[in-house]
C-alpha cells in the first residue's frame, strides 16, 4: 500500500482477532505491514505527529 502502518493499525487486527468475527481462527501468521513483506518496500516508522491522538473507532457491524 506505500504506507507505513501506526501501532493503531496492530490494534485493529488484535481487536478483530478477539472479536466473534475470528472466532473460527486457531493459528495463523497474520501480517499486518500494509504489503512491505509483498512489495519489499523499505520500511521507515511512523513521525510522532502520525502517531498522536485518540485511536478511531471502528464499527465492525455495518
């Protein structure tokens, strides 16, 4: 995707995993790098300023 993620997003996929939608899942490698690993772009961490404030809420009934 050409971004670099925010501990935000791990949180998202921590939150999804302890959600019923996972419920089935007993053992995967779920990578959560916004396709680094895929397109083997350079990683470079997140500025500060991407990484303030409150984390967004996410409904997962839509």
């Amino acid at each position: 995707m050409g971004t670099t993620g925010t501990p935000t997003d791990i949180g998202h996929a921590v939150a999804w995993l302890c959600s019923d939608y996972a419920r089935l899942i007993i053992g995967c490698d779920l990578v959560v790098d916004g396709g680094a690993r895929a397109k083997n772009f350079a990683y470079t961490p997140a500025t500060p300023a991407d990484l303030a404030g409150p984390a967004p809420l996410i409904p997962l009934d839509l």
